[in-house]
C-alpha cells in the first residue's frame, strides 16, 4: 500500500537550552504531542554535533518519545524502572486512537485494532495482553514473551480473539515511531531516500512564496527537518562543508515576521506542522 509518509528530524541538542530533567521531560512532551496532533509518521532523532559525544542525550529523547507513544497499558511490561523517566507523568497524554480510555472487554469490538504485548505461551498459541480485563488469543506462535505487536479483534466471546497486523494498512492515524539515527542531517537527505525534503529556517523562503511548489511535490517519503536551539540547520550542515540550499528541495521559513528575536525548535515544530496541515491536508 503506497502512503504518505512524513517524517520529521529534530537534532539530539533539542534539548540542550533546558539543564533540568524535568524542563527536558516537558519539551520532549510538546514535541510529542505535536507530532501525534498533526500525525506525523516518524520522528528522527539526529547527531548535530560532530565534536561531541550526544549518544547519551539521543538515547533519552528516544526513551521519552518512545514511552510516550506506548499506549499506558502497556507501558509496566516494555519499560524498566529508569531515572530518566522521574517526570515522565508530567507529559502531556498522546490521546490517539491507539491510546483507547476503555479497559473493559465488554467495550470491544469485532474490527477494532490494539496495541498488545505477548504474556505468555499456551498450548492454542499466544496469551496477549491488549489492555482489557482478560488476556486475547494469538493462535500464531511467531512472536515471542514481551513483544509488541498491533492486533486486530477477530472474535469476541468467552475468549477474545487476535490477529497480527501491520500499522501500515490500519486506516487511522496510529502513532509516530521513533529512530534513533547516526548519521547527520546532510547524509540523512542525501542517503535517506526521501521524495521531498523540506528544511526549515529562519533564513529561507517565505512559505507563502513556495507552498504552492511544495504542494506539487507532496507525496511519497516525506521528510520535514528542524535546527537546534543555538544553531539552525544551515550552521549544522556547514559543519560536512554542505551547503543546505543543495541538500534540500526547499529551505522555508514557517515563522515570517517573528516578534521574538529566537523561536524555539519545539515552537518551530508546532508552527510548522500546523501551517502544512491547512495546505497540504491528509
């Protein structure tokens, strides 16, 4: 099934202007929620800083971006007790269709779509737990105890029962996921293989002036990058001698006539996604 996909690139120093876990905590929700309100597909997690190590910094974005798409049910079996995680409650709720608020068997229905984790292994196949008050079946046996998978409800009755499916034909919007990436930005555009990319700038064409350029190319992979606090993403790239006009197919400014001398990534982020949304709906 050919679908749009839109992914977003945000650099590891996101976060790198709030010193306190819980501001870092706070700023990796917004960026969450946000992508989950505009349905982005994908969040990319990127090294902008050649001279420093960040592999610690990227792993707990990606820890905070993960846990918060997991829908709460099953969060106790896929995560380890980790400070990290100390402020995790204060993160806005996601409160997408894969986050459902009913944990009662009697609410299912036949046709509806869970995320589940495999419990145990029985004689008839697998125990999953789907966030109901009794486990389903998996009559497959190919994933194995304490694995995620998305589900779909085949049977309801004395036993519930599941089958496996891929998100990707699922027909609402179901979650973003997250990759944590090793290459920089420049290699990620030119080796990602993207069909548009699209990065933002303070010093980049007004939107306005290109959104009807942009919405000729709107399909296919779609990948949407974002700068860091102290540098944006011509100061990032300049780092491999790339130049970010060559990288991208457009270089926009979202935020035009700004009243503030900085915007922040996270308000970047919002901003921009939700000037798409109204031109290039989904």
């Amino acid at each position: 099934m050919n679908k749009l996909k839109v992914s977003i690139a945000i650099p590891v120093s996101v976060i790198s202007d709030t010193p306190h876990l819980r501001e870092k905590t706070s700023k990796i929700g917004m960026i969450a929620r946000s992508a989950a309100i505009f349905r982005v597909d994908e969040i990319i997690v990127y090294p902008d800083n050649i001279k420093t190590n960040q592999q610690r910094d990227q792993e707990f974005i990606a820890l905070l971006l993960n846990y918060l798409e997991t829908p709460q049910y099953l969060r106790k079996a896929l995560f380890r007790l980790d400070p990290d995680l100390q402020y995790a409650g204060i993160m806005p709720p996601l409160r997408t269709p894969h986050h459902p608020l009913s944990g009662k068997t009697k609410h299912l229905k036949v046709g509806e779509y869970r995320e589940g984790v495999v419990i145990l292994e029985r004689k008839d196949g697998l125990a999953v737990d789907i966030g109901v008050q009794q486990p389903a079946l998996l009559r497959q046996k190919q994933f194995q105890v304490g694995e995620r998978l998305t589900t779909q409800v085949v049977k309801i009755g004395e036993t519930v029962e599941v089958q496996p499916v891929s998100r990707e034909y699922i027909p609402q919007y179901w979650g973003y996921q997250v990759r944590v990436e090793n290459r920089s930005f420049g290699q990620l555009s030119m080796e990602g293989g993207f069909d548009l990319k699209i990065a933002t700038a303070r010093i980049g064409d007004d939107f306005k002036s290109v959104a009807t350029d942009i919405g000729q190319k709107w399909r296919g992979n779609i990948l949407v990058g974002f700068g860091a606090p102290a540098r944006g993403l011509h100061e990032i790239v300049q780092d491999e001698n790339l130049e970010l006009g060559a990288l991208a197919d457009f270089v926009v400014n979202t935020v035009p006539n700004q009243g503030t001398v900085t915007v922040r990534a996270e308000e970047a982020l919002l901003a921009t996604l939700a000037v798409f949304n109204i031109y290039f709906p989904r």
